[in-house]
C-alpha cells in the first residue's frame, strides 16, 4: 500500500524521501534544500537550518518562509493524498510557503479516503478536528482558457518524508 501511495503521489509531481525515525531531521534538510527560510509546526525539531517556528513566529515572518514542514495526518495511497489536520498544526505551515514538506509514517497509509474518516477514534480519540485537508500534488488552477497554473493557491512543488515506521494503520 505504502508503494502505491509513492507511486501516485510522484505521477501527480511530488518529491518522495524516504528515512528512518533517526533520518527525519536530515532528510528534512534534503527536502528543503537549503531554501529558507523554512517554516515548521514547533512540535517537529529539525536539527539544523533557519527555522522558523508556527505559530510562535507570528504571521509577518511566517509570509517570509520558502518552504512550510508540517506532520502529516495519513497518505491515501488510492489519489496519493496527504491529509493534514488543525490538531496537528494550522493550514497555514502547508498552504503559504510556496514549497510543502509533508512528514509521512507509513503505518498512517491507508487505501481510501474514506478509511481515514472510518479510522477517526484511533486518530483523533477526542473527535475529529474542525478541518482535515486532503492535499494531492501541488497547487494547480485552470482559467478560462484552459491554461493550467502550477502554485497558485499553494504550494506549487510538494515532497513527503516518508518514515518507515512499521505496518500500515
């Protein structure tokens, strides 16, 4: 399941690096790239690099970031999709930079979209949050005529850490 949500989620233009739980802050570097700066929810603790910490660093600075790293919710290996929710952090750390870096556990992949809603008590034990996102690719709008825009209305390139941690949930 874990291969067919990498396969999807790089046919729709996504980044996958693949780490272990001791790789993740590394491997966030990879994905980052030395674009800064990058924001990040403050419960991740990347090791190095110019960070700035949501919601601590407040909205001014957070519009300055080039990249946003945030947990993950699930993948949904049917579409390739990462779910995000507002227990986890704000929309904002996915949505503003125009580069997204989603950190992934495998064990949270799962085969449809609905097995995210239907595996809600385990996720969410206190109830579902007020917003869950589901995010496939990067940011793409179409005009009138027909012209497709990459990164419009978020982030116009995605890459996922994708941690080994076990059995998919």
């Amino acid at each position: 399941m874990v291969e067919r949500w990498v396969r999807a989620f790089t046919a729709l233009g996504g980044h996958v690096h693949r780490a272990t739980e001791a790789e993740v802050s590394a491997t966030i570097g990879v994905a980052v790239a030395d674009r800064g700066p990058v924001l990040v929810d403050e419960r991740l603790t990347p090791s190095d690099g110019q960070w700035l910490r949501w919601p601590t660093c407040g909205l001014e600075v957070a519009a300055t970031a080039q990249c946003g790293v945030i947990e993950a919710t699930a993948g949904i290996a049917l579409t390739g999709s990462v779910v995000v929710d507002t227990n986890r952090s704000g929309r904002l750390v996915s949505l503003l930079p125009p580069v997204a870096v989603f950190v992934l556990r495998s064990s949270s992949v799962v085969p449809l979209p609905g097995d995210v809603l239907r595996s809600h008590g385990e996720r969410w034990p206190s109830g579902p949050p007020t917003n869950v996102v589901l995010i496939t690719g990067p940011s793409r709008s179409g005009d009138i005529e027909m012209s497709l825009v990459v990164g419009v209305h978020g982030p116009g390139e995605v890459h996922a850490v994708l941690v080994d941690d076990g059995p998919p949930a």
